[in-house]
C-alpha cells in the first residue's frame, strides 16, 4: 500500500495527488497576500489541493466553498480540509456555473499559461495551466461573470502572469466598475506573476 506523500506549507498539510496541480510559487505569493477574510464569506475558484480554502477558513472566514471543474481535485480537497480540522463545502463547477448566491471575498488563480492544441496534455492537469491560445480565455470568463457573485464593497483577488497581461485585466475589470489596485509582484524565470486586487463599488 502506498503512503500518501503529505506536505506542510505556512502549517498546512496537504496531501497530493498526481492529476492535481501541486501548489507552487503562484499559490504561496497568493497565499502570502490574501486579504483579511476573518468573519467574511469566501469563495475560491480552482481549488486544486485546497490551500487557500484551508488558510482561509483558519483565518476566521465565516463561511468557505470551494470549486473546481477537475473532480480530483474536489475530492483531494476534501481529503485536506479533513486533515487540516476545517469546515468547507468544495464541489465540481467549471468557473461559478454551479455557484450561488454572493461572496464578499473571491479568489483565483487561474489557468493562465497561452496554450495551442499541441500544448495540451491528455490529464485533469490540463485544466490548471491551460488559459487557451491568448492565456486569457479563463480569466476573461471570471472577469465577465464576477459582478454577478460578488457582493457590493466585497474584493476579488486574482493571480496572473505577466505573460497574460496585468494590464487588459486591470482595464477590463475598470470597466466592469471595480477598483483595481496590483499589490504584489514576484520574478521567477520568464515572467513576473502579480496579485491584483478588484473591489466592486
């Protein structure tokens, strides 16, 4: 029988499973810069192994769902949030088609790499990189839908890629009516992943 491989990050233990994305730089500089959620409802898109669901629901967030469109990730999720001693509801949706009601905090880190027909691999791991041939495709669906879930002074945290350009996501979440502020930045190679904060007035 195979021991499962569990992992501890900022005091969180996960275990991993190999069609989910394992967390990496973008999930910790998100994690590192996660607004204060005490108290608030929270919903995260793209859960993958649940860190950020898990750190928020130990931060004091009042309520959590999580949602991903890769099952495996649902369920390994769910395995975490066990292991971890936290109440969270995680379910399939592709992006909010399952989600109801409204959050005062959302979270995403989206598949954001551009991505052609021969990029894709024949996994659920497809789901975490692939962002289409621009490598906006996902993130322009979250954008557009996302005044529909968030509630009135609430704030969406996104983690992108400079490789996708911050700046039509800035520009396009402006449009939408939300105040857009980039409040944290890392190099690694070949490109700069950023945190952009959106509140909806």
């Amino acid at each position: 029988m195979v021991k499962d491989v569990i992992i501890e990050i900022e005091g969180i233990k996960l275990k991993l499973h190999p069609e989910v994305y394992e967390p990496a730089e973008d999930s910790i500089l998100l994690l590192k810069n996660l607004v204060d959620v005490r108290d608030k409802e929270v919903l995260e898109i793209g859960v993958g192994t649940g860190l950020i669901s898990i750190a928020c629901a130990k931060k004091g967030a009042k309520r959590v769902v999580g949602v991903d469109i890769n099952p495996y990730a649902v369920e390994l999720a769910k395995e975490n949030a066990k292991l971890n001693n936290v109440n969270i509801t995680f379910f399939k949706s592709d992006l909010f088609e399952n989600v109801e009601g409204e959050f005062d905090v959302i979270l995403f880190n989206p598949p954001y790499l551009p991505t052609s027909e021969d990029d894709k691999i024949d996994s659920y791991l497809n789901y975490a990189f692939d962002g289409g041939k621009s490598g906006r495709e996902i993130l322009d669906r979250f954008i557009y839908d996302l005044p529909n879930y968030l509630k009135k002074g609430g704030v969406a945290q996104i983690l992108q890629s400079s490789l996708t350009g911050e700046e039509i996501t800035i520009n396009n979440s402006k449009s939408l009516g939300f105040r857009v502020e980039k409040v944290a930045s890392l190099k690694v190679p070949f490109e700069e992943l950023l945190v952009i904060n959106a509140w909806r007035l």
